[in-house]
C-alpha cells in the first residue's frame, strides 16, 4: 500500500504547488474605442457648452410675449426657440458624427506605432530575439518606448548568446577532465599489473582540475549575479594578502613579487575584490614566461575611485587580441600552459571582469612593449 500510495500522494501534492492559472478577463472596449468616444464626447460636450451659451445669454433679451409693431412680423421667444431647437439638435447629432468618424481616425493614427511594439513583443516572447522595431519619425513618448525595447532586445540577446557560448565552453572544458578520468579508471581496471600509485597521481590531478573549474564557473556566477554585501574594502590589504598566499608558488616559479602602493578603499565585496586580486597576481605568475620575471602590484586612492594596476613581465601580447583574453576559456598565445601544467582554467581574467562590472567599475589591459601585459582596474571608492 505505501508504495502505491507513494506516487499518488506526490501526484496530489504537485498539483497543489502548481502555480494557479491567470484569471481570465472579460474583454473591454479597445483603446482606438476609448478614444473614439472620448474625442467624440469632448466635441458633444464642447457643442452642447456652445449652444446652451447661445440659447441663456442670447434668447433672454428677446421678449416673451408678442412685440408691437406698427407694420410686419417680428418673432418673439418663443418663435425663436421653435426654430432655434431643432436646428441645434441637428449640429448635435452632426457633431457627434463628425466626432467618432474623426476619433477613429485620428485614434487609428496615433496607435498605429503600438501595432508595431505589440508585433515585436509577440515575436520576442516567441523567441525572436533579432527583431527590431526600428520606429521611424521624430523623438516622442511611442519612439522612446520603441528604442528602450530595441535597446533592451539587444541586450537579452547578448547576454543569451553569452550564455549559450559559456555553456558550451564550459561543457567542452569540463568534458575534457571527465574523459580522461574515465580513461586512467578504465585503464587501471584493465590492466592489472598497472601502477595504482601512479593512476592515482594522474587521476587526483584531474579530479583537482575539474574542482577548481567548477570553483571558477560558481565564482564566475556569483559575480554576473551583481548580488552582495557591499563594504569599505582596501585594496591593498587585498594585495598583500594575495602576495602572502601565493608566494610559495612565486617562488617556486623563480617570480618576484612586488607589492606597491598605498591605501586604496573601494565598495565593495570583500571577498569578490579578494579573489580580483588574487586572480590578477595568480594570472600574473603563470602566464609568465620564461621563469625568472616578476609581477608588480600597485594601489592607490584617486579622487573618489580606488585604482589597482597589475603589472608581468613575460611573453608579448598582441594589442589586437589583448581584449579577448577577458572572454571565458580563451588563452592568449604562449599563455596556455605553463611547463608545471598549472596554466589554470581559462577563467581567471572572465572573472576578474565579471567583478568589475559588478562594481561598476572600469578594467583596461595594456600590453607592455617589453613583454608582459598590465591590468588596470578602477572602482568606486568606498562611500
């Protein structure tokens, strides 16, 4: 019975968490309707005001009763409200025609722009992010409305395109681990007189591979998310405290590490500006080839903005292309691996910018003409 009951109990209970379905609404007059009617009630009103001043300020210097004359006819009020009445409800019912047949008009003239913003609405709900709406004629209320959704089109589908080109890269990089893994566990299973202290090396090295690359992508997700507390962070703190945790590998590696600068507070995550800097100085060490250079670190306070440059020696980067190495899981060349195989994951600089822009900060890379590149990043100082 219980597991019988089981499915249906589950059954039952995603149907009570199923969201409610919208309340459908009766269908009203359309817009181009409501208009039509206020322009042509505008006018009955306006007409009626007109007439009803004619008929009180007009007919109440006319006598009631008959004039005397000594020769011809002369109307009295009453004559006179006999023929001005009818004639008054025939301008009325003219009006009002005037005034819906005009309306409709001028309603169907001005709405014509929300046709096409309707039109673009539909096809970006249905996935067409490309469409424009692209509304000509001059600047008002409907072309603003128009830009902001072409403007805002464009975005979601930078930021959709993005997103499917880092899951792909991020799928392609991830598989890459997996497989070998694969490969050393197959490999130990079918050979049994195989090293298992040497499978296991290799197979550690690769599973510490893809932890780090996963670290890398929350991190990298974390910070495009922009959600965070935000204190008063010094830079240079930051600076020190990455100089300290990677120094043995600066070490190691024959870098020179220098750290430079004064004070530096921004606004900020402490720890997103942590990791920033210790991106930029852990970037700074590895792509640094040959062995034997250094990597610089510089803080400052300027004005309101905090500035932090990082500065290698190493390999020439090519101007051209310097912007790219900002782009998930791209190397720049002679940067893809160091001779340890500790070239990190292609994500370093991705998250150094995903960062900034979460500050709203500025970042500029400059490659150096000896060799090396310099990053310069500037944020907001701390309030």
């Amino acid at each position: 019975m219980g597991d019988r009951d089981g499915p249906r109990r589950r059954l039952s209970d995603r149907r009570m968490s199923a969201p409610a379905s919208r309340p459908r609404r009766r269908r009203g007059l359309s817009v181009r309707w409501r208009l039509t009617l206020s322009y042509a009630g505008f006018l009955v009103v306006a007409g009626s005001l007109l007439l009803a001043v004619v008929g009180l300020f007009l007919l109440r210097y006319v006598p009631r009763g008959p004039i005397p004359m000594r020769s011809g006819f002369v109307p009295d009020r009453g004559d006179l409200q006999d023929a001005f009445l009818p004639a008054a409800a025939w301008a009325m019912a003219f009006l009002l025609v005037v005034g819906l047949a005009g309306g409709w008009l001028l309603a169907g003239r001005m709405l014509a722009p929300l046709d096409r913003i309707t039109e673009a609405t539909r096809r970006a709900g249905a996935g067409s992010l490309s469409h424009r709406i692209a509304l000509p004629g001059r600047q008002d209320e409907f072309r603003e409305l128009a830009d902001s959704f072409d403007a805002m089109l464009a975005r979601i589908q930078s930021q959709v395109e993005e997103q499917r080109r880092f899951a792909a890269n991020a799928s392609h990089e991830l598989r890459t681990p997996l497989a070998a893994s694969r490969a050393l566990i197959e490999v130990a299973r079918s050979d049994p007189e195989a090293d298992l202290r040497q499978v296991l090396e290799r197979l550690a090295a690769v599973t510490t591979r893809a932890v780090d690359l996963t670290e890398a992508l929350l991190l990298l997700s974390r910070a495009e998310g922009g959600v965070f507390a935000q204190t008063a962070v010094d830079l240079s703190l930051c600076a020190e405290e990455a100089a300290e945790t990677l120094l043995p590998m600066a070490e190691a590696r024959g870098v020179e590490l220098r750290i430079l600068g004064g004070v530096a507070p921004a606004q900020g995550s402490e720890a997103l500006l942590g990791q920033l800097v210790a991106n930029l100085v852990h970037n700074g060490i590895v792509h640094n080839l040959p062995a034997g250079g250094w990597v610089e670190v510089r803080t400052a306070a300027q004005g309101s903005d905090a500035l932090l440059r990082v500065a290698n020696s190493g390999a020439p980067v090519d101007p051209d292309t310097a912007d790219q190495l900002l782009e998930p899981f791209h190397r720049g060349s002679g940067r893809t691996r160091s001779p340890d195989g500790a070239g990190g994951v292609g994500l370093g600089l991705a998250i150094v910018r995903a960062i900034v822009d979460a500050h709203h900060g500025q970042l500029a890379l400059h490659p150096r003409g000896e060799g090396g590149l310099e990053v310069e990043i500037r944020l907001p100082g701390a309030r």
